[in-house]
C-alpha cells in the first residue's frame, strides 16, 4: 500500500473513532445539568425540598431540589441559556415522597 492510501485509512479509522466517541461519551450542558437536577432532588422531610426555579425550560415547570443543593442548582439552571417557554399550570404545593420532592398540583 502507497504512504497516501495509509493516510487515507488512517484519516477514515480517525472520523471513526471520533463519532464513536462524541456519540457514546458526548454530554450536552443540558443533559449534565438534567443530571445534577436529578442527584440534587432527594429528601427525607418536605423541609429538606427547596425550590430553585418556576419556569426553566426545558428542566421542568417547578424545580424542587434539597436545600443544601439549591445554590449550586440555582448557578447551573442560571447560566444555561433557554429558548423554550412553559406555560405551567399552578402547583398547590410540593412534598417528600419516597426520598425525592415532589410538586402536587
């Protein structure tokens, strides 16, 4: 095989590998930030669940997390740039159920 077919193999297993990676290790901001949501919202009393945002899509209409959580909940769901509204329908209030909050509407 000539140097330049070597390259062109070399440059195709390169693409390769590259998409393979992004498709299966690739995490967008707003999947990591799902994520943290995610870990963040547990409780063992309704006291523990704070709410850090009405209204931040695409994450949900009311996001409720544990209070030592909130801070670092409120920094992430700040910084992310939205371009989806919600229209939410009133909530009566939120509660602890099975180690996570949840809204009751």
């Amino acid at each position: 095989m000539s140097k330049r077919t070597l390259s062109l193999f070399f440059l195709f297993d390169l693409a390769v590998v590259s998409f393979i990676f992004l498709y299966f290790f690739y995490e967008s901001e707003e999947d990591r930030i799902k994520r943290q949501i995610e870990a963040a919202n547990y409780c063992e009393v309704v006291s523990d669940c704070q709410q850090v945002a009405v209204s931040k899509c695409p994450f949900g209409c009311y996001i409720y997390v544990n209070k030592d959580e909130g801070g670092r909940i409120e920094e992430l769901l700040s910084g992310f740039q939205s371009n989806c509204e919600y229209g939410c329908i009133e909530m009566k209030g939120v509660d602890c159920v099975n180690n996570t909050c949840e809204v009751i509407h």
